[in-house]
C-alpha cells in the first residue's frame, strides 16, 4: 500500500516540478536582465523586462499543455510603471502577447497584486498551484496557475504558467494508474483535480479532507511542491 501510494505521488510531482523547473529559467532570466540593467544605466524598466519573450515562448512552447508563460511585476520594481505583465499566450497562429487593464482606477481592473498565487510568493516566498479554474480575465479558458516567486534581494514578481486543464489533467490521470486502488487528487478546497476512476467526478467537491482510516480512504499523502493537493487511495469499487 504505502509503495504504490508512493509511487503514485512521485509520478503526481514529477509532472509539477517540470512546470516548476521551467518558472525557474523565466525567474533566472528576470535577474539576469535586471542585474545587467542597474550595472549598465541605473535602473531595470519596462523594455530591459521585455527581454524575456524569447525566454517565456521557449518554455511554453516546450511545455505540454501550456496556455501561456509569462512575468508579474511586484509594486515598485519598475520605475516607469508600477503595474505590469509580461506574459505570452498561445493564440490560433502562434504566440501573442496578453495584454490587460492595470489602471487601479478602472472598474475591470485585473488586480493582480491580489490573487492568491501573486500573495503567495510576495508574502509567504512560496511557490503555488492554483486551480482548477476558469480565467475569464485571461485565457477565457479552464486551466491550472502555477506561480514561482523571484527574488534578487528584493522581490521581483511572481514568474507563472497557466496550463490548460484538457491537456494537463491527461498527464495527472496517467500518473494514478501505477496502482491497484482507485485513487483521487484532491486541491486545498477538497476540489477533485484527477482520479483514475468515474467514482469521482473532476471538478466536483468532497465532502471533507481525505485522510487514511476515515471513510472510504486506506491511504492518504500530501504531494508537496507547494500544491496543498492531497493523493488518497481507496478500495476498487
């Protein structure tokens, strides 16, 4: 039991530590340039940030099921705007730059210095996976936020992907089949992500926290990586 509940969530956070590892170059490229910007002219503004979009197709164009790659500027980093997105989104012909309304005054603002992925890393230095969801603000889409803090001695901005749930939630599904046991993938607000059998419904929600010995449930684990999502094995119907 405690083997295949192991293997299972091995499976489960190699998928989210690819996503991760490729917030990691965005982020590194984010330092770079800003580093190479106050060395060169003093200051790190909007065109020194918009370097990044070769780094920013690359990675989403490398990763299954990806939407979109792109950077979050934290408040007061950029001297010539105080809100800003750089961020790519696969569009029909390729990508295209996702352009939003940052001014605080606007009743649709996207006030992202708000979501709960941004707050994550700008208040906590953590990492986050949210979703399932539909982002009507951007992609219009049903997708997953996976978001990466940066810091330079400073916090930067929130490097984030947002992955389509039809292509991602395949890759999720083929990691609970290395099992005898039907088994589920639950998010933080007990919210059905993937489950290897029709006995849950993705999307529906539980009706309480998984945990091993409690209902229906033989084994439970919590996936890591900052996900607060959980991977609980029952019995095969």
């Amino acid at each position: 039991m405690a083997k295949e509940l192991d293997t299972l969530l091995a499976g489960v956070r190699r998928l989210l530590t690819e996503v991760f590892d490729r917030l990691e170059k965005v982020a590194d490229d984010v330092i770079g340039r800003r580093r190479a910007a106050l060395a060169d002219h003093g200051s790190f503004r909007v065109p020194d940030l918009a370097g990044i979009k070769p780094t920013l197709i690359e990675q989403a164009s490398e990763q299954q099921a990806a939407d979109g790659f792109g950077f979050l500027v934290a408040a007061g980093v950029l001297p010539d705007r105080d809100r800003h997105i750089e961020w790519w989104q696969r569009g029909s012909t390729g990508f295209v730059q996702l352009r939003l309304n940052l001014d605080p005054t606007s009743v649709d603002v996207y006030e992202y210095f708000e979501m709960e992925w941004f707050a994550a890393g700008r208040d906590h230095g953590r990492r986050a996976v949210h979703g399932p969801y539909v982002d009507y603000f951007g992609a219009d889409r049903y997708i997953f936020t996976f978001a990466l803090p940066v810091v330079d001695e400073i916090f930067l901005g929130v490097a984030g992907a947002d992955l389509q749930v039809r292509g991602f939630e395949p890759r999720l599904l083929a990691a609970l089949r290395e099992t005898t046991h039907d088994a589920v993938l639950v998010g933080p607000e007990r919210r059905v992500i993937a489950a290897n059998t029709s006995r849950w419904l993705v999307g529906s929600r539980l009706p309480e926290t998984p945990r091993a010995g409690t209902g229906e449930f033989v084994a439970v684990g919590d996936v890591g990586l900052d996900s607060d999502w959980v991977l609980a094995l029952a019995a095969r119907e």
